[in-house]
C-alpha cells in the first residue's frame, strides 16, 4: 500500500497536515514565518510528518521565446517509506520495523534516542523531536490502516492530490496522468519515486511534479546510503583476521627466538 501525490492538483490548503497532527496527536512545531513563503512549517521533521511547500515561481520576462510564468507549485511531501530502507539498516534496537503493508513505522517506546537513523536517510525525512530525543516519522497511519481506514491525510485531501491504495493501481493511474498531461503542453510534468529501480528500490510514496525535483527539494538522484555496509563489513572483517594473524605470527617468532 502506498501514496501517489499529485501536485498539480493540489492546492496548499494543508488540510492534510492538519488532519496528520489531530489523528497522531502530534505537538504543533512553533509555526515560525519562514520569510521564504507563505509556509509556515518549513520542513518534514519529528513534528510535522505531512508537509505542504509553497514554491513561488516567476518569470515575469520572455527568455528563448518562452512566455513568461507566475505560478504556485504546492506540494505535501512525506516519508517515502523506501523499499530499501537506510533507516531499517542501521536500527540499533529494532524501533524500526517493516509493516505487513510495506511500510515503514518508527517504535517510540523502543528508540533510544541514538539518531543513527537521521542521516541514514536520504530524503532528510526521518527527526529527532525536541526535549524527547526519540526520532519520530509519517506511520502512514499504520493504526487505521488496521482497523481497515485509509490514512488521515488521503481521507481529507479535498482535491484527491495524496490518493492511497496499492502501488500497482496508484503507478498505472499516475502514468496516464502525466501522460494527459503533457498531451495538455505540460511538458515537465513527471513522475518521482515510483520506479523500483531507482537507487532505493522504489518508494511507497511517490509523486507527479511538474518540475525538477531539486525545485521541490527533493533529492535527483536518491540512492539508499547503507549500500555499502556489506562491503564494508567484509573490509573489516579481511582488516581484522589480517591483525589477527600479524598478532600470532609474533607471538610464533616471539617463541621460536627464545
């Protein structure tokens, strides 16, 4: 089960933020003006897991024979829930587990607090909150996934811009959005995080930009950053039983001389 959000629908109303924080009982994260939009929360983190952008885009003179563009782009970004999940990979206390829907959900009365998980992630996703010290992210709802629910952001999305259900239906019915849409001359318009063979094996919530994703803050390239943990711990196992055998091989000298 997964999201497929559609930010060209979408229409900065942030009743999906609202609805995260009332379901989840999530503490308010000091609504600071960042004097960069007209968004108050900035950015995912331990107290915001549903986060609606504002990009404000101008292009009030023709370059190339382009016509100019003022545009919003509005966009509710989330945990990715990656199908090769970093976060999972260094989990020291297994507070961190994969669903029986293929999701992702942090165990709050498990972490310890430890942060190994906030740079393994390679969207930025996953915070430490504030005077609690455990980390804490979107659980697409995992309780009312359950009770057979759809997650509360989806549920109050007036527009249909987060749609939930299985990942097979939400790419086939993404695909023909985009391709409607650049029928309709938007050119840009495409998908993110929906291929499994991107860099973290798909992701089980994607989405439909009509931009880069850089303009979006959303990483071109993501790749999973524990990929190389297997090599590694294959280097310092060979750099450890090669210590090990320098360290005999001295004593057996040690021993042959007396």
């Amino acid at each position: 089960m997964g999201f497929f959000t559609d930010t060209s629908v979408c229409i900065g109303c942030k009743a999906c933020e609202v609805a995260c924080k009332e379901w989840n009982q999530i503490p308010d994260d000091g609504f600071v003006f960042e004097a960069t939009s007209y968004d108050n929360t900035g950015m995912l983190g331990a107290s915001t897991w549903r986060h609606v952008a504002f990009i404000e885009q101008s292009r009030p003179v023709a370059v190339g024979g382009d016509e100019g563009v003022d545009r919003w782009l509005m966009s509710s970004d989330v945990c990715k829930h990656c199908t090769r999940a970093a976060c999972l990979d260094v989990c020291p206390t297994g507070a961190l587990f994969r669903t029986e829907f293929d999701t992702v959900v942090v165990q709050a009365d498990i972490c310890n607090g430890c942060g190994y998980c906030v740079p393994a992630c390679p969207y930025g996703v996953i915070d430490r909150r504030e005077g609690d010290g455990r980390a804490w992210k979107c659980t697409m709802c995992y309780d009312r996934q359950r009770g057979g629910l759809e997650p509360a952001c989806s549920k109050a999305c007036p527009t249909d811009s987060i749609q939930f259900g299985p990942l097979d239906e939400l790419r086939e019915r993404a695909e023909q959005r985009v391709a409607r849409l650049r029928a309709d001359g938007n050119e840009r318009a495409r998908l993110y995080g929906e291929s499994p063979d991107d860099g973290v094996g798909g992701t089980g919530a994607f989405f439909l930009l009509l931009d880069e994703p850089e303009v979006y803050g959303l990483p071109p390239d993501p790749v999973v950053t524990t990929r190389d943990l297997p090599a590694m711990w294959g280097w310092a196992g060979a750099a450890a039983l090669s210590a090990a055998g320098a360290v005999a091989l001295a004593f057996l000298r040690t021993g042959e001389r007396r």
